[in-house]
C-alpha cells in the first residue's frame, strides 16, 4: 500500500494549468524548481554544463539570458540540448522575445515594464507564442516597474505590482491567449507576499514566486524561505526560484528544502540535528557534517537522527529510520525504532553511513511526486 499523502498547512489555490516544455505548472502540478544560468549564453558548451550541474541537483526548468543577437543565435542549440525547459529571459528588445520563440524555447520570460512598446506587440508576440506552443511569463519587477504606475503610486506597491500585472494580463488575454504565469517580484518580502496575495485574488493565473535580489546566500535564504512559507502555507505558488548572489545550484537546494520541508515536494534523504548545548557530550556539529556529506545524493526517502545527549536523543533516534543516541564515548545505533548495537564515538559516522546504505538498498527512490521523505536527525 502506497504511503498517505503527507499533511500540508492549506491545499493549493486552484489555478489554470499550463506547459513549460514538458513540464506542467499549475492546477494540480507539482511545484516546479527553477533557476537562472550565470555563464554567457553566447558561451553554449559552459551554459549547458552548468544547466547540467542544476538538472543534478533538482532544478526542474532553466533560464538563460537573451540580452544580444549573439546570445539569440545561441538559443536554438541551448533549447535542443538542455535536459530540463529552457526559457529566454527577454529585457528591452521585444525582437528577440520572438527569436527565443522561433529558437525552440520552452517559454520566454516577458518585463513589460522595460521592453519597448511592449503592450502595441501583444498580438504579435500571443500568435507567435501560440502557433510554437510556447508559453510566457509575465514578470513585473518593483526595479523595472512601467513609469506611469510609479507616478501613481509614488513607488512599487503591492498594488502597483498587481496592477501592472493583472493589465498585461488581460492583453493577452483580448487576443485569447491563456497560457502564461505571471510574478510580482519585490526585494522585500512583506510587499513581495502581499503583492501575490492580492494578485490571487484576481484571477486564476499559476504564479511565480520570487524575491528579486534576494541578496547574498544566507541573507538571501531567509528572505526567500520566509515569503516562500508565508504564501504556500496559504497554498499560493506553483513555480519557484530563489534568487540568491551565489552560484545558481546553491538557489535549487534551497528551494527544493523549502518545498520538502512544507511536504510539496517528496522527502528523499533527510537530517535532522539538534542545536546542541551544554548537555551534548560529542561534537555535534561535526558529526552532522560527516554524516550529511557520507550520505550526500542518497535519493531514498530515509530519515537519520544524529543525537548527542541522552535528553531528547533517544527518543528522536527511535522516531527516525536510522539514528544515534551519543554519549560517554560510545553511540547507541537505532534502526526502525530499536537498539541494534553500540558502538564507539569514533565508529558512529562509518557506521551509520553503513546502515543508511545497507537500509537504502531496501528501499526505491521516488519516481513521482507522492510525498515521502528521507529524514536525518542529528542532535
């Protein structure tokens, strides 16, 4: 028997499906993972090694940057080759919105508010999109925001956002064409997720999240993890991208945890630790990074419980698949909730990575998005 679905804070709001190559996005979709190629487009070989790298690590649709007519003569391979979705990221120059569309690219990504006369090419770029089957996203940016709504609001609002928004929306929908998501991005996340709030309200759009300029790794994961949990926890989202100043796989694990961690994406391997404190009579710290890195790309849904003290250890250890109570020198190893052997502090890494395998060859990694989830306590 299949295991239940695993609770989530609030079901998904209903929204139209559409495709992004082969990958669906919206309605009852999996929450997709994307990110954005930091090499040259120009540079085929580079920006297909690290679209590679990103597929590896989860990313399940791509974006490259289309700035030059160098760097749309390069889309035709980039889209033919890469193994996930690829999407133009179009600025300024509508005529290479229909470049990328010709190129074979699975959507474009669309800045109404810096593309030139965009709205007098809505037709166009809807019948193009159209007879490619190539889908939009239309993002509306609080730095590249269209000058009349600043001069109405004063600065980039929710409002302002879902307004813009909802407007190139309803273009294209004049000329009946439906098959786009829309993002509402601001470096904030208090206006980013009331802004999306607002646009939910509106219409039946599948929407992108993303804090724009997030800023660096850890100040960046933050931000995103806070927006990201207060909008899906109210089951709005149905794409993702965390925009962080590092490099881009680093955005695909932080988002893929965070759809894990909110049970939308299924749980593979898991670690779970303590914080450690006085009572903790080994390195925790150390022994989390060992065992996290020995088990680095396991795919199973496995949870291991790293513990080290005898307070909230055990029982942590026992609730996991695979665990370890630490202290006085030695590490009690649980597998499925029972002691089957004690072994010395400096055995316990070896030997949970020896369990962990020896239970993973049990067990079959998750070919689809039922949730499951691999968990790893340390504490």
């Amino acid at each position: 028997m299949p295991a239940p679905p695993a609770p989530t804070l609030a079901p998904r709001r209903k929204t139209r499906k559409i495709k992004v190559g082969d990958v669906y996005v919206g309605g009852d979709a999996p929450i997709s993972v994307q990110s954005m190629t930091t090499t040259k487009t120009t540079d085929i070989n580079g920006t297909l090694q690290q679209i590679a790298e990103l597929t590896a690590a989860g990313c399940d649709i791509v974006r490259v940057a289309c700035p030059t007519q160098d760097d749309a003569e390069a889309l035709p391979i980039i889209a033919k080759k890469s193994q996930i979705p690829v999407i133009a990221d179009i600025h300024f120059q509508p005529k290479y919105v229909f470049a990328a569309i010709e190129a074979g690219c699975a959507a474009v990504r669309v800045n109404p508010g810096n593309i030139k006369k965009f709205d007098d090419q809505v037709k166009e770029i809807a019948q193009a999109a159209k007879d490619h089957g190539t889908s939009l996203r239309i993002g509306v940016n609080a730095g590249s925001l269209d000058k009349r709504l600043l001069e109405k609001y004063g600065k980039p609002t929710p409002e302002a956002l879902v307004e813009s928004a909802v407007w190139e929306a309803s273009l294209f929908e004049e000329h009946d064409f439906h098959d786009f998501k829309i993002s509402v991005k601001h470096n904030d996340p208090v206006v980013m997720v009331r802004a999306y709030e607002l646009l939910s309200q509106r219409g039946d759009w599948p929407l992108h999240l993303g804090v724009t300029e997030a800023g660096p790794a850890f100040q960046g994961t933050i931000k995103s993890a806070t927006a990201f949990g207060a909008l899906l926890s109210q089951g709005i989202g149905d794409t993702i991208r965390v925009s962080l100043s590092a490099p881009p796989v680093e955005e695909v694990k932080v988002g893929t945890q965070i759809l894990q961690s909110l049970n939308l994406r299924p749980r593979k391997l898991e670690i779970v630790s303590c914080p450690s404190c006085g009572r903790a009579q080994v390195d925790v710290y150390e022994l989390a990074d060992k065992v996290t890195a020995g088990l680095e790309g396991m795919a199973v849904p496995l949870r291991v419980a790293v513990m080290g003290c005898v307070v909230n250890g055990p029982g942590e250890a026992r609730e996991a698949d695979l665990g370890v109570a630490s202290g006085n020198g030695k590490g009690q190893i649980f597998v499925k909730g029972e002691v089957i052997k004690t072994v010395p502090e400096a055995q316990i890494v070896e030997t949970l990575i020896e369990e962990a395998n020896r239970i993973a060859e049990t067990m079959d990694a998750p070919e689809n998005d039922d949730q499951a989830g691999a968990v790893v306590t340390v504490g």
